[in-house]
C-alpha cells in the first residue's frame, strides 16, 4: 500500500514537471533495494540555469535526495558543482520521497548546458546511488 502511494505521488511529480516548462526532461524508474524512481531537468530562467529533481525511494530512507548537481556546457567544458555537504535543499532526511531545484546564478546567457545529476538514498541496512544526464538548457 505504501509503495503504491509513493509511486502516485512520484506520477504526480513527474506530471507537474511535464506541465511546467522544463527544456530538458528526463525520467527513470529503477528497481533498487533503494531507489524506486528518479527524475531530472534543466531550464533556462531569467537569472541563469535551474535543475530540477526528484527522488522517489522504497521505503522511508534516512537520507533520500542528490549528493551532487555537475553543470557542463554543452561542448562538455565543466561549469559550476552543487554539493550537498554545502548546498542546503540537496538532501532529505528520514523520507520516502524528495524534489527541490537548485538555480546557478553564473550561467552566460549565449551559452547552451547540459547537467550530470547523481541521486542517493541510504538508510541503517546500505545505499544506492544513480546518475542521470539531463539533456541542454
């Protein structure tokens, strides 16, 4: 019954992205001992580059959300890195389910980027992790 609601709610999640407008949307499900679902995308705003993402895992995790947001131009030059070490909104805590976005403010307006996403989920028995690439913005 849980696992059912948690799928639901990640439908919903990828619905409500697919309705915004996201240039570049991708999503994956994957059997895991940890990680049920994963969705990533990127978009251009008006004060530079956002990602957004979201992370369905199989149960209730102690932590459950991304670990880093790698952002490349489109030529595959790197750009800027998120960590969530030291950028708060990255990670969840004691949940079946996490999404946030994480906007960089230094992206040049001339230039086209693409982002390398890497999700986890852990709790007392291990961890998984998953990386997606998101396609340009």
């Amino acid at each position: 019954m849980k696992k059912r609601a948690v799928r639901w709610i990640a439908v919903l999640v990828v619905l409500a992205l697919a309705i915004a407008p996201m240039t570049a949307f991708a999503a994956e499900p994957r059997a895991s001992a940890y990680i049920d679902t994963t969705t990533v995308g990127i978009e251009r705003v008006s004060n530079g580059v956002k990602v957004g993402f979201t992370i369905a895992a199989t149960g209730t995790m102690s932590n459950v959300g991304v670990t880093t947001i790698q952002i490349y131009t489109a030529g595959g030059d790197f750009a800027k890195g998120f960590y969530y070490s030291t950028t708060s909104g990255m990670m969840g805590y004691n949940r079946v389910f996490y999404g946030n976005s994480i906007t960089w403010t230094g992206a040049d307006s001339g230039t086209r980027y693409y982002a390398v996403v890497t999700f986890k989920a852990s709790n007392s028995s291990g961890s998984d992790t998953h990386t997606m690439i998101t396609g340009y913005a």
